[in-house]
C-alpha cells in the first residue's frame, strides 16, 4: 500500500516538474573529422565538451590549437569553444569518465576482406562501458525512490543518473544489438545505447550538421533517444528531419545513404563512359535526370513485387544491350534488371513458404494483376511471373483487379477471375496484393480474414497496417515493414 502510494507520489512529482533542457558533460572518444565537427556542434549548443584520442600526438596540437586536418571553419568553431573553456582536449579516458554521454567517433575502416573492422570500436566501447560507474543514489530522497519503488540502485541510475553511450561511428547492421546483448549479459543498466549515424560530408561537414542532415536515433528505449535528441535542439533548422527508430533501421539507413550515393555516382560515370563512345553529352544528360527526380522522388519510392509496364523493363533491356554492344558489360543496368526478376522470384518464394503440403490443390487469391495501379496495362506485369509460376505448380488462382481482368484473361483464360476481392479470396490459403489499387489498399481485412480458408497474406506493396494484419490473425509477410 505504502509502495503504491509512494510511486503515485513520485510520478505526480516527476509529472509537474517543468522539463529543462540542463547542460550536459559530454566526452567524445576519436577526434577525427566526424568527433572534432561534432564536438564543435554540441559545445555551440551549451554542452561542455571533453575530446579524447588514443593519438598523443593529435591531442597535444589540438591543445595548441592546431586542427590535425583541413575542414572549412571548423577551426574557428571548435577553438573558439576551446578558448572559451567548452571543449577540453585529452589523451587519456581515466579524465574523461564523469560525462553524462559518451560519444564514440572512432574509425571504423575496412579489412582486407572488405569486412567491417570494428576493433577500434570496441575498445572505445570498453574502455567507457566497463571503466566509468554510475554513481551511487546521492542522497536520501533517491534511497527512498528506490525503497517505496522497490528497484534496486541499478534502475534507480536508470532513472536517475543513466548515462549514454552514442556510437556516431557507421557500422554494420546489428552491431549496436551486439552491443546492447553485451551490456544486458553483464546486467549492466548504467547505460542506455543509442546510434546516431553522422551524415556530413567533409568540406562542408558544419554547414551539412546545421542546414542539411536528418538527425537519425536508433535505440530500444525512448527516453535515451530524446536524451541524445535534446542535444540537437539548437539545430534550429525547422526543415531537419529527426527519425527515431530502432538500432537495425539506424544502421540501415546510413549504409543505405551512403550506398545510394555511390550507386548514383557510379550510374553517372557509366554514362558518361558511354557518352564518349558516341556523341552524347554527359553534362546535359544529368540536367535531364533532374526531371526524373520529380517524377519519382527518392521520397515517394516504395519497394514492390518487381517494376512492369510498357517502358521500364524494355528499355532497361535494350539500354544494356547497347552498353554491352559498346563493350559496357555487367552495367548497373544489367544489374537493375536481374535484381528485378530476382524481386518477382522472392514473392514467388514467399508464396510457396506459406504454404504447407496438402493433397488437395491450394488456391491462391492474386489482388491486382496490372504492373501499377490507375492502368489496365498488364504489359511485363509480375502478375504474369507469379501466376505462370502458381499454375506450374498446379496450385489453383483466382485473381481481382478492378480494370486489369480481361487484358490478363486473354494470357492466361484458365485462372478464375472475381468481381470482388472478398469472393476471389473464399477459400484461399494465401492472399496475395499485388497491385496497390485504393479498392485493395482499403480492403475490409476482418471481412477478408473471414472468407478465407487459411489467414495468410504477402503484402507486397507495404499496403497494409502490421498491426491491423496482426489483430485480425493473419500469419503474413511484407517488404520489410515493421
Ligand atoms: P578518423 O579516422 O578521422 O578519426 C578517428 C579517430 O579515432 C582517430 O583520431 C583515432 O586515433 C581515434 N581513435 C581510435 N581508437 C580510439 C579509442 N579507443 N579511443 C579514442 N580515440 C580513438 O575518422 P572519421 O573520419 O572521423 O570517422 C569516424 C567514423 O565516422 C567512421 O565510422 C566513419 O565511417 C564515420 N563517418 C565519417 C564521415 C567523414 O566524412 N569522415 C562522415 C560520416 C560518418
């Protein structure tokens, strides 16, 4: 009775009590290009700010005010924040253990093997996570929080006096769980982890921080993230986006980033390999491409069944043989259009792992049959892979589209065709959305979950809400929504 009177208590306290965003100590382990930019940023911001460097050498310029690279204005920044006492340099950890955040900025280059080489990493963990202790309750208002709660003193500091560890560094996807697994198997609670993947560029790495860059927090806890979050608020750009999430889709993204940016660069000097071979002009064509951006912004890009139509899977074809009739072979081109037959083959993979063996023949309820939806077009559509492969199989189809039906009766008059998605999915043992029509993206999924024999579902638009899919019971699988 005591104890819930207690938190009642408490919780009211901690409800009331204005929200401040407090200065925070903050140590910086690497004083390279991302952690002395970085260290810049944050001391602007009001922290007070101690870099630390395994480099001797780099850390005593540093004290004599010598940047140890060339980086636009960040001399300025970072010293000035240095001469005004924000920012202190050092060489050694054991100084650095009383900060509130840890930041880690170290090096995370490549092996021989192209693999990853997080050791640098590590050790930076290490040396924080198991050298720097939360501090005891310090006084008896927080014995007495840890009393009437009754948690230990370790999740009092979770409360209280949590620090955080903040990796910057890029790392490959699921080393922040690793990790976060190594802290749990210690039972260590003094840390919460959070990613925050840096995405400036060098040569314009502060502008890049202030004008341009998403604020990306990965982590398994809120309030670490909007701890870590704060430390940006005076990033006063409205337009900067700020994405939360968990640490897989962080790491994600920065891998992603930076690949898409190689991807393109790498198109672009294909093409202009190609220009000189005939009398193209490679500076026009990349004025022309700004058009395609508008057409289809990287925003509005949603992954799919595989690209069809009249337009896209031909030309893509004949474009790679003339690249190759030019000596231009295994073009990201090529690539592009045997990474799509891939993506139709893996819903058909998807498909058949849904379902178990039966004696009897399945049947599966195709929803939509055009490449897109708003056409009847069922030109290079992944609906005709996907059903030749059913009907191979001698698994029975029945299909809805809302305009593509007599196009695709023509190729294929021995599959069943519906007038409503309910009446093609009785007695499915899969449903599978292929075309993202409004008449299949606002299906009524309770009415669907009941005319179907088996509650299964490949979703592979990204359509429908995971936890609607869940609610109603259906065993499914998407493109990679949470
Ligand atoms: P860098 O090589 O310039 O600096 C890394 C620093 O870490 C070095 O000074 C090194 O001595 C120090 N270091 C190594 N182990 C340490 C330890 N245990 N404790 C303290 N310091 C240690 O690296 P960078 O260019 O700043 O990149 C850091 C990370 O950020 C990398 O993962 C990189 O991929 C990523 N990143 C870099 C950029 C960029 O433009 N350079 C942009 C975004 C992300």
């Amino acid at each position: 009775m005591l104890n819930n009177i207690g938190i009642k208590i408490i919780t009211a306290l901690l409800l009331l009590s204005p929200i401040e965003i407090e200065s925070k100590k903050i140590t910086i382990a690497g004083c390279g290009y991302v952690g002395l930019t970085v260290a810049a940023v944050l001391a602007d911001g009001g922290h007070q700010v101690t870099c630390v460097d395994v480099d001797k050498n780099k850390i005593s310029r540093l004290n004599n005010y010598e940047l140890p690279f060339f980086e636009p204005n960040l001399d300025d920044a970072l010293f000035g924040a240095a001469r005004a006492g924000a920012i202190l340099f050092s060489d050694s950890i054991d100084e650095c253990l009383d900060a509130d955040i840890f930041y880690i900025c170290v090096g995370t280059p490549t092996n021989t093997q192209g693999v990853c080489d997080c050791t640098y990493l590590h050790a930076a963990f290490n040396m924080i996570a198991k050298r720097s202790k939360c501090t005891e309750p310090e006084n008896e208002f927080m014995f007495f929080f840890s009393k009437i709660t009754q948690t230990t003193v370790d999740a009092t500091c979770r409360l209280k006096n949590r620090k955080i560890i903040c990796v910057k560094s890029t790392l490959p996807p699921c080393t922040m769980s690793s990790l976060q697994q190594y802290l749990d198997a210690q039972n260590n609670n003094h840390y919460g982890l959070v990613y925050n993947p840096e995405f400036m560029r060098e040569g314009s790495a502060l502008h890049d921080i202030y004008t341009n860059n998403p604020i990306v927090l990965g982590g398994a806890h809120d309030d670490d993230l909007e701890t870590v979050c704060n430390l940006y608020c005076h990033l006063e750009n409205p337009t900067i986006n700020i994405i939360k999430t968990n640490f897989e889709t962080a790491e994600m993204i920065k891998y992603a980033w930076n690949s898409f940016s190689a991807i393109r660069i790498a198109y672009v000097n294909e093409l202009a390999l190609m220009c000189r071979k005939i009398n193209a002009d490679i500076a026009t064509l990349i004025e022309g491409f700004a058009h395609s951006e508008e057409l289809l912004p990287t925003h509005v890009i949603r992954p799919g069944p595989g690209y069809g139509g009249s337009c896209l899977p031909k030309d893509t074809t004949s474009f790679s043989n003339v690249l190759k009739h030019n000596g231009f072979v295994k073009t990201l081109v090529h690539q592009a259009i045997k990474s799509n037959k891939h993506q139709t083959k893996a819903v058909i993979q998807d498909i058949l792992s849904l379902l178990e063996p039966s004696t009897a023949p399945h049947i599966i309820s195709i929803l939509g049959l055009s490449f897109k939806a708003r056409t009847d077009d069922i030109r290079y559509s992944p609906a005709i892979a996907i059903i030749q492969a059913l009907i191979e199989r001698g698994i029975i189809v029945h299909a809805y589209d809302p305009k593509a039906m007599s196009n695709m009766q023509q190729l294929f008059p021995e599959i069943n065709y519906f007038d409503s998605p309910y009446e093609a999915s009785e007695n499915a043992d899969c449903i599978v959305a292929l075309t993202e029509w409004d008449e299949i993206k606002n299906i009524d999924l309770e009415k669907l979950s009941q005319c179907c024999k088996k509650k299964r579902l490949i979703d592979t638009r990204n359509i429908y809400d995971v936890k609607k899919l869940n609610y109603y019971g259906f065993d499914f699988i998407n493109m990679g929504r949470l």
